[in-house]
C-alpha cells in the first residue's frame, strides 16, 4: 500500500506546523554556501505546500525567519530576503491556481521595504482563497506574540472595555497573531534538533510533537506523510486515560 493510502482522510490533522530547519547543514554536505541550502528549501516548501493542500490539510504554518534569525551574518540575512520576495512573485500563480491563501505572523512591518511589500501583496491577491490556509511566520518569536498579546489586553482593561475576569483561554487566543486559526495539532522539525526555538508556545500547548533527522531541502511530499501517518498512531489523551478516550 502506498504511503498516500495509509492515511485516515477523516482524521487529518486540520492544522501542521513545521519548523523547516537543516538548510545550512544541508549546503554545508554538498559542499556550497548556506543561501544554496536556502534555495533548495524552496522546493520543499512547494511540495508540502501542494501535499497537505492536496490531502485536505486546513493550515499550514511554516516557520521561515524568526526574530532571532535577524543575529546571522548580514549577508545571509538579506539573501533570505531576497529569496523570500523572488519565491511570492513566482509562486502567487501558483497559489492561486491551487486555491490557497496566504497569510502571514510575526512582527511583519520591521521587514526590509521590498519583502513587507511584497508579502502583503501576496496576501491580498489569495485573500478570497479557501481550500488551504498557508501561513508564513516571519519575523516571528512567540515570546512576542505572548507580549503583544497581554499588552493588547491589558490597554482594553485600562480602557475600561473589558475587565481582567475577561481574560480567559479564548480572549487570549483572540489576542495573538494566530486569531481564528485552530491550534496545531502536529508539529514537524526537521534536521533532527528537537528544541522548539520560540515557535507558537501557546498554540502547541497540546500538539503532537514529530522530529526528523532530514534536512528541509530534502523533506517531500513522502516525508509529510510518513508525519501524518505517525500522528494517526498515537493517542490523545488530553488528560483522560485510555479508556474515556472515545476512538
Ligand atoms: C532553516 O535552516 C532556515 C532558516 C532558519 C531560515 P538553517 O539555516 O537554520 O540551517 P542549519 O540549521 O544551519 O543547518
Ligand atoms: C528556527 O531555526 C527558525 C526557523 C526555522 C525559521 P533556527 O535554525 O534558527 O533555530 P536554532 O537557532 O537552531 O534554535
Ligand atoms: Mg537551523
């Protein structure tokens, strides 16, 4: 039976996040700069991109360029950039084509010019899209989020719109940058580092965690699968034990 096959369309996880990493590494083994392993990452992205669209997959969260990501040598960082904004012109058709939306999280407005500019017209030219959610988190840190997210609330209580008894599970989720889009239910990161490196702490408080020793250059639409396939044999607990939990 083919990998494809295996999979319970009915129980899809509705939302994937991946922390796409091992590009460098990646360049590194075929004896190249990092920005080659950066451009090869591309690829990875369209296939999984079209895998998870194809499957039935509601969000898919990819993390490109965190907060921190800005410390890397200079060079480096604006060719991601770079890449970023040659990557959406290309690829806006396609996204079209395949009826996916684009959106993105993180601190979007401090991005060079160019790559702001760009993204938001990508994300205004899919806006109507609706079979797939595609989510960029650039510029993106958690902590952030989380800060943001309190200092928001905190200036409606001052305000007097709402008071602190409000703030519960679902006013703070309102609050981050991931407002109506469902928690991941599975998270993938590749090149084999198992650390979540500032990525969506609050929405993953009950996700499926699923490591990969494969570089992101080399993840295809296979290895989405072989995710997804391993995410259908667990069992969620949530808490209960094995027994409440109604297959
Ligand atoms: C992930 O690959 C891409 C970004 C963080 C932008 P890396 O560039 O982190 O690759 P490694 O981890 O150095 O191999
Ligand atoms: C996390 O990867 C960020 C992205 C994938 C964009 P890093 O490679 O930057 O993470 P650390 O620094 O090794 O934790
Ligand atoms: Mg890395």
């Amino acid at each position: 039976m083919d990998l494809k096959s295996q999979i319970n369309i009915e129980k899809l996880p509705r939302h994937i996040a991946i922390i796409m990493d091992g590009n460098g590494r990646w360049a590194k083994q075929h004896g190249k700069a990092r920005v080659f392993g950066h451009r090869n990452g591309v690829t990875a992205v369209r296939e999984t991109t079209e895998a998870a669209a194809e499957l039935g997959v509601e969000y898919l969260t990819l993390y490109a360029f965190s907060t921190e990501n800005w410390k890397r040598p200079k060079m480096e960082v604006s060719a991601l950039m770079r890449l970023l904004v040659e990557t959406l012109h290309k690829e806006i058709d396609t996204l079209n084509k395949n009826d996916i939306r684009l959106q993105a999280i993180g601190d979007i407005s401090k991005l060079p010019k160019s790559t702001y500019k760009t993204l938001l017209e990508g994300i205004e030219n899919t806006k109507d899209n609706k079979r797939m959610t595609l989510v960029l988190a650039l510029n993106y840190s958690a902590k952030w989020e989380i800060m943001e997210a309190s200092r928001q609330l905190a200036r409606q209580v001052q305000a007097g719109e709402i008071t602190p008894d409000d703030i519960d599970e679902a006013a703070f989720s309102n609050a981050l940058n991931t407002k109506g889009i469902p928690d991941p239910e599975l998270l993938i990161r590749t090149s084999g580092e198992t650390r979540l490196s500032n990525f969506l702490l609050w929405q993953i408080a009950y996700a499926e965690l699923y490591f990969t020793s494969i570089f992101w250059p080399d993840f295809r639409k296979e290895n989405l699968f072989n995710a997804i396939i391993d995410f259908q044999r667990r069992e969620r607990r949530f808490g209960k034990i094995s027994e409440q939990v109604v297959q």
